[in-house]
C-alpha cells in the first residue's frame, strides 16, 4: 500500500486570491466531498513540484482569524489544530496574503505561524502592489517572520513554479496541536505591535498618497446616491441582457428539439409509446432545457461581477439596507447568491459569525428569485403584458419580480431577528474591498460550465422522471370516450387535480393549473412542461411556437360558466405564489443540514407555502376588484 500523501492546506483571508492559486497549482486534478465528521465542503487536489514529488493541496476557507464562530473559521482552525476525527494535522501550510493589503493579512499569518506547522508565505497580487507605490521586500519579510516567502501573481501563473520549488524540500515532522496561553486581548495586542513593527522593514509606501483607479471609482461607485442608482443601472442591464443575448442560442436549442420530435414522429408508428417519447420526453424536457442559455447567462454574470471586485462593493452598499432588517453586509453575498440558486447561497452562510443571523438569512434565502423560476416567469410576464412588450419592459418587470421577492425577505428577516434576540457576543461587520480588477475568465467559465452541467444533469434525471410520471398520470387510466376533456378527468390527473382544486380555486385557477403548481414543488422548471401538457398544448416547431401556443389557450380558457380563466388578477396571483413559494425540496434539504435542524426546515416550507398562499389569494381578491 503506497504512503500517504503529504498534505499542504491553504489559507488566506477573503479576496486574497486563495482560489485562484488553487486552480493554477492543480489544474483539473481537483475533487470535492465533506470534512470528517460535518456537512461542509471540502476542495482537494494534487499536483507536482519541479523534482516530481507529489503533494495532496486542501483549500481551507477563507477568513480573517482562526478564533471566530463562523463555521468556516472553526473548519479552519479544527483543520490546522488536527481536531477532525481521522485526519491529522497538515504536513505544511501555505498563507496566502495579499502583497497590497499586508498590515490586515499578516494577523492571520502570525496566528497560522504561532501554531507551529511549517509555513510558507505566498504573497499574491504583488503587481497591485507596485501600482499604488508599495515597495515589499520579500526577504526580509522572510526574515522577520521566520518562514519562506514567495512573491506571486497568481491569476496569470507568474510565481507558480517559485512557489512548487519552495515546497520541493521533505517537510520537517508534523508537531503536536499547541495549546494557547495568555489573555486573547494581550495576545491579539502582541500580533497587532508585531505586525506594525514586519511593515515598518518590509514594506516601504510612498510619501503621499497618490488615488489609485480602485478609489476613482470607489468615489462613484461607494457613493450612498450614486452608487446606489449605479447598482440599480446594473442589475436591469443584466436583466437586459439575459433577454437580448440568449435568443440566439435558444433558437438552436428549438431546432434541435423539434428536428428530434419530426425524426420519432416518422420513424415510430402511432401509440403510447410514440406519445411518451414525443410529448413526456423530447417536448416536456425540451421546454425546461431551451431555457438553458439564460440561465447561463445569469450566472456568467455573477461570476463577472465576483471576478472584476464589484460584489463586495455590492455588501458594503447594502450593509445600511441589511442593517435595518436586523442583518449585516455579511448576509448580501449569500442573498445575492440565492438570486442564481438558494442552494449554494444557503452554504455561503458559512461565512456569517453570528449563529442567528446566520439561521435568519438561511430562512429567507429562498426568496431571492433563483433561476429556476425564470422559465415561469418567462411565460407569465408576456401574458401580463398581453404579448407586445419590449425588452426594456420586460426587464424592467424582471426586476420589480426580484425587488418584490428581496424586500419580503428582509421585512421576515426583521421580524424573525427580533424574535430570536441580539447576539450574546457581538459581532462587527468586516469587509475587504479588493482592488477592481479585469476578470478571471478561466474562474467565470468554470463556474458557468459547472452550473451547467448541472442543470442539464437535473433536467436528464429529476425533471425528465417527473416529465414521465406526469405523462403517465394523464395517459391512464384510459377512457372510453374521444373527448380529451373526458380523458384528462378520468385520468390520474385528473383526479389529482379535483383534490387540489379547492386550494387552487381561491387564486382564480383550476384544477390543472393547481396540478402543474403540484408538481413544480420537485422542480419549479417542470411547471410549464406541465401546463403545456395538461393543457393539451401542441407542440410548435420549435419552444418560441410552443409557448406563444401555450400562451394563446390560457388567454382563451374559460370556466364552466364562459368567464375567461387566467384574468390580470390570476396571473399576477400566479407570479405572486412563485415569488414567495419554496417549491425545491433539495433546498429544504441543505437547509436541515446547513441549520442542524430540520425542524427549521419544516418550519420554513411550511410558513413560505403559506405565505406565498395568501399572498397570492390577497392579490386575486383585490384584484379582481379594482382590476
């Protein structure tokens, strides 16, 4: 059996450019699974120095001290101290610090030096640090702390191979965990007097300040009324975006879909099993793929603004908002995450120290509009406008759509902190503003490629069962009659959807709507393959006629009694349920693990539901009214 391999772990503080030298020294050798004992992500991967030697490289969180509450800084610190049950401590610790921010990043260094692993200084952006007029002396920072430092720029690999010679030597034997001793505020005292005495040798800055392009900017972009219109501007040009940029590709999308459906269509005879393919698979799949480039396009443009700088000016702009929903700056980057998929914006609350802040943002992080509701909204909102809106409009509805769902959740949040009570210790917002930067285009499409792929994993495993099942549930049990109104209500379906009917007629929807709405709370993607489905809707030559199809009979539905069905006050009603709704059970999941309870996910599921209910019944109702 071959030895182990020796372990190095990286650390750093946030927006260091801890990932980006991950990905430049193992490349595609990386894997993902679970810390010993927790639920938490853990990021590993291989690589090797110039003389051949193989070293396993774990990213650690990123944090600015090991002594926090944070989930992250306690992964962290168990980490480095070898507390997680079967694994030992590191073999060698990397510190990555940023070259133009060193005076913060070296008190997480001198606590990480303090525990007695080998460590090796990778000091990053060390070109920013030459624009703004620092002068670093990598040796004698080198000799000042008693370890090895390399300077690097790792977003273009320059340093890289520097930093794999540093770590060609056998490591000296992994120590014991040190115990602390002292009063923590002498200690931090200690390491702040030390870090100022490393800075005043190592680093020289000039005379005067000179304003880098960062703080031109920041002067606009920080400002508390133009920097808040700048963001507004921002937010509806990626709304715009997503609707001009994605037509292109999901036309090609409709081709293919229809070109398969034409192929069966010949090929097969006549039957159950030519429906199955034709309607439950290539059509009711194809209707949730197609959106596939939008939804690409929206996280493209998270990771852009993650990449350039302009996320974290995002959380310093919204800490005043947050602050009067009882959270901090700290809870927007997982707010604003859930905007894409709740389910990685949940995990991204590791970060938060507080605990009840923490389970406060992980309740109503669901109702930031994730991109699973954009094919709903997709096909709602041209009805709202009876079909003959602009882009620009249809933009600007997009982000009333996500201003409605963003405001509720920070009035819950209010509400929801003030029951739980203040903090027993508390907790200071600490932000980091890197420098604005061009963008890391291998980290951007990385990040697009594998939201992708698993979208498309999802739409060939969960939505393509559901699409079967809902196939099936309409297709059986067969009536005698011709009638496929006869046919629907002596199906599965249709006996299903006389169950829902009562919860669904107080909206002003019928029972197959009330069934499409059932469905959607596996995947609210299946909802309009649903519609399309229980509404009998033909499928068009490619999705663009499907949908227009779909739309043009629920404009000319009635009910029994020649009263037209989906009204202005049933569509709003509809937006408004899948607004507010928590129609993902995978996310009520991460919710139990992420919040160790599951009754705070029941809690949750059911209270959305409810409230997504009535809040669309108030719609309907007063709508109907003034409407």
């Amino acid at each position: 059996m071959p030895d182990p391999l020796e372990t190095i772990a990286l650390v750093g503080n946030p927006n260091a450019g801890k990932t980006t030298l991950f990905n430049a020294l193992t490349g595609a050798a990386q894997r993902t699974g679970n810390y010993a004992g927790v639920t938490v992500e853990r990021k590993s991967g291989e690589f090797f120095t110039p003389h051949g030697r193989k070293l396993q490289l774990v990213d650690l969180p990123g944090c600015y001290a090991l002594d926090g509450s944070s989930p992250d800084q306690e992964i962290t610190r168990k980490t480095l101290l070898g507390e997680f049950p079967g694994e030992a401590r590191p073999d060698l610790v990397v510190c990555v610090l940023d070259a133009s921010n060193l005076e913060r990043h070296l008190v997480l260094a001198l606590e990480v030096i303090e525990l007695g692993l080998p460590v090796v200084i990778a000091l990053n952006m060390i070109d920013f640090a030459e624009q703004v007029g620092l002068r670093l002396d990598p040796a004698k920072l080198a000799e000042e702390l008693g370890v090895p430092v390399v300077a690097l720029q790792a977003n273009v690999g320059k340093g890289v191979l520097e930093l794999k010679q540093a770590l060609r030597h056998p490591f000296p034997a992994r120590p014991e965990a040190p115990w602390k001793s002292g009063p923590e505020e002498e200690i931090a005292a200690r390491r702040r007097s030390r870090v100022f005495q490393i800075c005043e040798v190592a680093a020289r800055r000039p005379d005067h300040h000179s304003s880098t392009r960062s703080d031109k900017l920041d002067s606009w972009l920080l400002h508390p009324l133009w920097g808040a219109l700048a963001f507004i501007g921002l937010m509806l040009l990626v709304f715009w975006s997503i609707f001009s940029f994605a037509s292109v590709p999901m036309g090609w999308i409709e081709s293919l879909q229809s070109l398969l459906a034409e192929r069966v269509t010949t090929l097969m005879p006549d039957g159950d099993l030519r429906g199955l393919i034709v309607d439950g698979i290539i059509g009711g799949v194809g209707s949730v793929v197609v959106f596939l480039p939008q939804i690409l396009l929206l996280f493209f443009f998270i990771g852009l603004l993650e990449s350039s700088g302009y996320m974290a000016r995002a959380a310093f702009l919204m800490d005043g908002l947050m602050g009067r929903a009882g959270l901090s700056g700290k809870a927007f980057l997982p707010l604003f995450s859930s905007y894409a998929c709740a389910i990685p914006g949940i995990m991204a609350t590791r970060t938060i120290d507080s605990a009840k802040e923490r389970l406060v943002t992980i309740f109503v992080a669901p109702w930031m509009s994730c991109s699973a509701r954009l094919p709903v909204y997709l096909v709602l909102v041209p009805m709202l406008l009876s079909g003959k809106a602009s882009t620009f409009e249809q933009a600007a509805i997009f982000l009333a759509i996500y201003a409605l769902g963003t405001l509720a959740a920070l009035g819950v949040a209010r509400l929801l902190r003030g029951k739980l009570g203040p903090d027993e210790v508390k907790h200071h917002f600490m932000l980091e503003l890197p420098p604005y930067r061009a963008p890391q285009w291998s980290y951007i499409f990385r990040h697009v490629g594998g939201r992708g792929w698993s979208f498309l994993q999802k739409a060939g495993t969960l939505i393509l069962a559901i699409n079967i099942l809902l196939w099936a549930a309409q297709t059986y049990p067969k009536s005698s009659s011709d009638d496929p109104a006869e046919q629907l209500a002596h199906s599965t379906m249709g006996r299903v959807g006389k169950i829902v009917e009562p919860i669904a007629a107080p909206l002003g929807l019928d029972a197959r709507t009330g069934t499409a709405i059932l469905t959607s709370f596996a995947a609210r993607e299946v909802f309009v393959s649903s519609m399309t489905q229980l509404f009998r809707v033909e499928q068009g030559e490619n999705d663009e006629e499907t949908w227009t199809a779909l739309r043009k009979k629920l404009a000319t539905e009635t009910w029994p009694d020649g009263r037209p069905m989906f009204t202005l006050p049933a569509i709003l009603a509809l937006l408004v349920f899948f607004i507010y709704a928590l129609q993902c059970l995978p996310t009520s999941a991460v919710v139990a693990r992420e919040a160790g309870s599951w009754r705070w996910a029941a809690a949750q599921f059911v209270f959305m539901s409810a409230f997504a209910w009535l809040a669309a019944f108030a719609v309907f109702q007063i709508g109907s009214i003034f409407l």
